[in-house]
C-alpha cells in the first residue's frame, strides 16, 4: 500500500454504482459528493447515461478516478474491486456489507476482498463502510446525511451509525473535522493505517476514534508510540463487557479481545482512553486548543462555595492535586479581595463579586510558579454579567501559558458566553468534574510526551532446549504442561528450586537424600490444577518419610480422581516462605494483542485477590519495574511491618525472561508461575524461585512443518 494522502485528497472521485433512485446508497454518495466536492465527481452505472445531472460512464476504467467509491451489490463487488486494480485506481471505498459481519459465506468474501487489494497494491477502506469525509476539499464520500464542518480532529470510527450521530452532534455544537473515516470491516486499511496517516498531516492536530477491536495489537502500539510523541490519540473502545464484545462481533466481524489487553496495550500505546462520547470530545477539544501544564497542580477560582467543594473534589479524583500559593500570591488576593474572601485555593471572590474580581483573582493565581493550571467557576448572580466574564477569560487567558477551563453553570444565558469562549480555544462546562477531568487530560497526555521508550528485555537463553520440553506435548492427549515443565524455566535462566519427579517411592527417598533440609513433595498431573485443594502437597518432609509420603500423595490424587494421569511425584528443595513474598508472574495470549504479561500477588489467594498488573510482551526494563509498583500490595515487596525488603531486581528480571519467552514461542497460549516466591536480597543466592509452573501449548503451532517452523522463535520486537 502506498501513502494515503490521495485517499483524502483526490481530484476525481468514481461511484461505482451510482443511481438516481430515490433512497438508494449510490444516489446519497453521488449527491454528496456533488454538493460540495472540489474535485469532479464520476458516476459510474452501464444503465445510466447521466445520473444527477452528471454524465455516468460504463466503467471505472473511463472514469480517470483517484478514489472509487464502490455500492454495488454484494455478489459483484468482486469484480467491481479487480476493474479498479485494472484501471489503476489506486484508492477503493467498499460501502457494500455482506461480508465478513455476516458468515461463513461473506468471511469467505472478505478474505478474497483482501487479496485481490493486495494484488493491486489497493488502499482499501471497508466493506460495510458509511464512506470518507475529507473538509479542506469538501469531500464527503459517504452516505450519510451531512457533511461535516472544518477543523483539526481526524476521527475514525468501526461504526457507521456513530459517525452520523457524532456528526450530527458536532455540527450542532460547532466541533470540526479534517478527515473522518468509517473503517467498517478492516479487510485492508485498519487502525493502524490512519493513525500513522494522520500522524505526519500538518492538518490534524488530534485523532480521535471510536474502536470495537484491533487488527494488529502490536503494531498499532508502536506506530501510536510513534504518533502520540507529536499528535494526541484519544479513542473510545467499545466491548469491554463480554456481552459487547459479543455485540461488536456481531456488528462488524471483529474478533474480540480482552478488556485487561486493550487496557494494558492502549495505555503502552499512548492513547488516552475515554469511556464516554462526552469524554472523548472533552479530551479531544481541550488538547487542540490548549497548552500542556507544567505540574500537576491546579487553581480554582470561583464565586460559588458549594460547586468549589465539588471541584475541590474533582480535582482529587483525578488524580491532580490543589496548587499551593506562594506567600506573594495569598498576600496579593489578600489585598485585592474583600474581607470575607478566601484567598487560599480553591479561591471563593464570594457571591457579589462582579468581572473585575473575577479578572484579578484569575490573573493573580495564573502568575503563581506553583500553578499548572486554573479552573474559572462562575454560578449566575445579579451582580455578573456572563459575557463580560468570558471577555475577561478570554483576554487573561491569550496573556499565560498556563491551561484555562472554564464552568458555566446556568442555562439560556450561559449559551453564548459558552460559545465563544469555546470558538476562542477554552473549553466550558457545565459541570466543575467535567472541566476538572479536561485540565487531568492534559496533564496525562504532556506524560505521555515525556515518556522514554526502552528496548525489550533481552537475555541468552537456550531456545533448543526450551523448543525440547514443549515439544513433548505432542506425545500427550493433553495440551496442558505442569511442573514437569520446570526445565523450560531453566533454559530461560528463570530460577527453579532443585529437585526431580520421581515414579517410585524409592526414587522419592534417593532424591530427597540429595537435597539439603527436608524437601516439598506435589503430585504431577495436568488433571489436577490445584494440588493443596485435595491434599497433593505436602510440606517439609524428611528424607526418612519420602518413600511413605510419595505413595499418600498418589493415593489421593487416584481418590480424588480416579481417571486422573498422574506422571509422578516432585520432590523439590523448600524455598523459605517466611522471608519471601510469594508472587504470581504469567502470560495469556491475547488474540489481537498477542502475549499479555502478569504480574501480582500470588499463591493460594491469587484469584481471591486480584491484585494483578499487565503489559503486552515483549516488556522493557522500566516497564516491568512498573509492574512491581502498580499492584496494591507493592509495600509488601519493599518491607512493610519490618520485613526484609525483597531483591525488586529478580522480580524484574524475571518479568523480562518470561516475556522473552512467551514472545519467542507464539505455541504457548497460557503460562503461569504460581508462586514466584520473592526473597530478600542475598549475595551470591538465588533471591527469586519459581516453585510451580503450568501451561496450555497450541498441538496445531507445534504440528506446523513438524514443529521445526511453529518453534522458531520470532524475530525480537526492537
């Protein structure tokens, strides 16, 4: 696929089906793109000799077209996609469903779609698209009821429906765009494509979009790093519930993935995440018009006590914190404030301050070095006039460099001061939260800038060896590995305690003799996952009653279960749990994001708990270290209660080569180890121990050319 600025910026645009049938979607495109379309618009339509009023060719070969814009039926968009390749039409929009939201039949469709897209080297948007918008050239090749008006947000949407109703809400509320795309099912063009797009248009100053899936978790997170350095992504992702996921398949064909991924992935790619339409053009508009601050720390000027309490409130929730004035600033409200004024943050003028009080608490506390950003909140009085005062915001505000909200809280006659306060760059509410969150977003998207991506972790590991142990699940009716499996920890430098399954009381007693100290002893079965819950763990056996408790621990697995396989016994040496901490480090694989690292408090109450971070693999060091941090039980690690503070670094590290793993070997579909015991720092000791470990292998990875391919690692993310 090539660059995409002729897709948005075209001189002539084909319709490839276009009609003059009242109702139908190739009247709506051609008559949209009539209207105000720069370029020439081409209907195309063998029946037509004109279609609005415009002469219809044949074929899109006599069009000369730079976009088609397909709407013919769903049993010949096929071929009408192989005549645009034909033609040299480099940049196709298929507005026709039927295709991979709809079966087997249309999956089937799709997938030939897509190949003959790549045949031609096509920039494809769609099937089941509402079409492309693009305002410096008034484009509007969609089917939708109106066009949108001009500005710096480029918006793509995996729903047609929300990008009418979306545009309909602008257009009331003076919100403009420079592109919009309704990405439908993403045979070709997806995600990915337009935020790279979009991050080198000079026109876009934000991209916002409303997201049902991702095609390419990975890559979309390395091109977003890329484009959030420069240009603010902030996007809503629908199907956070099982039942929407479940909504958004059946709406568009996605696959969906999970919740915890998209969290981790969106928040790894720089995306700012809204959970609501409201919070998605809160955020959007205020980062196209507004500095980034400088701290965290905000100042709230209000004439209304209550609504400050709230705002005081707000300012909590979302993470900011109350400026604290210098002594020069409180002395300077002190004096320019009547009495009864507080002149400490939040600052109340009191109710029958007028626009000058307004004006000069406002500039005061903006001048504060301590300040990174102010919220203005009026509630109406007799003694206020609203337009005077969005006057006097607006002219203190083009003064500093520090963000500005404002909150208006009244009704018909906050309308207008509302709205030039907004065409003059500085977003107003109603409600102080709303204005708060607004001023959090800028804070969140200036860390976003500064943040400093490292490489993946990378450690020398022996592949073959890990290739070995997980090829043995092919020998196996069962996908699942146990602690059997303790070796491909090894042979990723991930420290196990010594010890061996055994399959004889006698092998269990020669073992434990080798171990210093008494020794664990588990049953090994893939059958039986949660061995303490049954009694398949026992704790600190002699060496003496090895051979007895080898024969108990089998007899309770067979009672427990008698068509249970069990493989053996482990005996393995204790690792000293009063000192350590026992931690969970695992991996599920996400099916659009890839492998999703965990990490949290673990042993027996790690489904209790929940106390768990996540990163899409392959993880940097600094993530990683971030992972220790984010979990609630963090203080235990580093000591809490006069406990011993554990060696962080190993927990890291084995963050790092568990991540190396599961990135390496894509046949690995779940890993968890259950408990990672976490122990304080000792020179020249192990202070980290992976005491159990299980696994799901995919048989049809490792069946691929007899494994030799499925096994390969993959080339290290850079």
């Amino acid at each position: 696929m090539g660059t995409l600025n002729e897709l948005f910026d075209p001189d002539r645009v084909a319709v490839v089906g276009a009609t003059a049938r009242e109702g139908a979607v190739g009247r709506a495109v051609t008559s949209n793109l009539l209207a105000d379309f720069d370029g020439e618009t081409v209907p195309v339509n063998p029946n037509y000799d004109e279609v609005l009023g415009t002469p219809c060719v044949d074929a899109v070969g006599d069009a000369d077209a730079d976009v088609a814009v397909v709407v013919v039926p769903p049993s010949i968009v096929l071929d009408a996609i192989e005549a645009c390749g034909e033609a040299g039409v480099g940049n196709v929009v298929v507005i026709t469903a039927g295709f991979g939201e709809t079966g087997e039949d249309g999956a089937d469709r799709e997938r030939r779609l897509a190949e003959i897209a790549d045949e031609y080297d096509l920039n494809l948007v769609g099937p089941n698209s509402l079409g492309i918008m693009s305002t410096p050239s008034g484009m509007n090749a969609t089917f939708g009821p109106e066009n949108a008006l001009p500005g710096g947000l480029s918006f793509m949407s995996q729903s047609g429906a929300f990008v009418t109703a979306v545009l309909d809400w602008a257009n009331d509320n003076g919100v403009g765009f420079k592109d919009v795309v309704s990405l439908g099912n993403k045979a070709v063009l997806d995600e990915t494509d337009f935020v790279d797009h979009w991050g080198d248009d000079e026109g876009t100053d934000v991209i916002i979009g409303y997201l049902e899936g991702i095609e390419d978790g990975r890559e979309f997170i390395e091109t977003a790093r890329e484009t959030a350095a420069d240009t603010p992504i902030v996007a809503v992702k629908s199907g956070r519930t099982s039942a929407g996921a479940r909504a958004a398949s059946s709406h568009t064909g996605t696959l969906a993935g999970s919740e915890r991924a998209y969290e981790a992935g969106l928040d790894q790619a720089g995306v700012i995440r809204a959970e609501s339409v409201d919070e998605l053009f809160d955020a959007a508009g205020i980062l196209g018009s507004q500095p980034l601050p400088d701290t965290d720390s905000v100042a709230i000027v209000t004439n209304a006590g209550g609504p400050g309490v709230m705002a005081t409130d707000a300012v909590g929730d979302a993470g900011l914190e109350l400026a604290s004035f210098t002594s020069g600033t409180t002395e300077a409200l002190r004096e320019s404030m009547p009495e009864e004024a507080n002149v400490h943050n939040p600052v109340d003028v009191i109710g029958d301050a007028d626009v000058d009080r307004f004006r000069e608490a406002l500039e005061t506390v903006i001048a504060d070095e301590n300040v990174g950003a102010a919220l203005v909140l009026a509630a109406p009085t007799a003694t206020l006039e609203f337009d005077e005062l969005g006057e006097a915001v607006r002219e203190t505000v083009s003064e500093t460099d520090a963000p500005v909200a404002a909150c208006l809280m009244g009704g018909d006659r906050t309308r207008e001061p509302k709205r030039r306060l907004q065409a003059a760059g500085i977003p107003c509410y109603f409600d102080p939260a709303r204005g708060i969150e607004s001023l959090a977003t800028l804070a969140e998207y200036r860390d976003i800038r500064e943040r400093e991506y490292a490489d993946p972790m990378s450690f020398d590991v022996d592949r073959e060896r890990a290739r070995e142990v997980l090829a043995t699940v092919r020998d196996r009716e069962d996908n699942r590995l146990g602690v059997e499996a303790m070796e491909l920890l090894d042979a990723y430098g991930i420290p196990t305690p010594a010890g061996e399954i055994v399959d004889s009381p006698e092998r269990a007693s020669e073992v434990a003799a080798g171990i210093d100290g008494d020794v664990v002893m588990k049953i090994v079965s893939p059958d039986i996952l949660h061995k303490s819950d049954i009694g398949g763990v026992a704790v600190g056996v002699p060496d003496a009653d090895a051979a007895d408790t080898y024969e108990d621990l089998v007899t309770r697995a067979r009672n427990y279960q008698p068509d249970a396989t069990i493989l053996g016994v482990q005996v393995q040496e204790m690792v000293d749990l009063e000192d350590g901490v026992e931690t969970i480090v695992g991996m599920n694989r996400d099916p659009q994001f890839g492998p999703l690292v965990m990490f949290g408090l673990g042993g027996i109450f790690v489904e209790v708990m929940e106390d768990t971070a996540f990163r899409v693999a392959p993880v940097s060091e600094p993530e990683a270290r971030e992972m220790t941090e984010e979990i609630r039980s963090a203080p235990l690690l580093r000591g809490a209660r006069g406990r011993d503070p554990v060696d962080l670094d190993a927990v890291i590290e084995t963050i790092g080569r568990l991540s190396q793993l599961v990135t390496d070997f894509p046949a690995i579909l779940e890993l968890d180890i259950n408990p990672l015991v976490a122990l304080p720092d000792a020179d020249g000791g192990a202070n980290a121990a992976a005491v159990d470990v299980r696994l799901t292998v995919d048989p049809e990875e490792l069946d691929l050319d007899d494994g030799s391919e499925a096994l390969a690692p993959e080339e290290p993310h850079q």
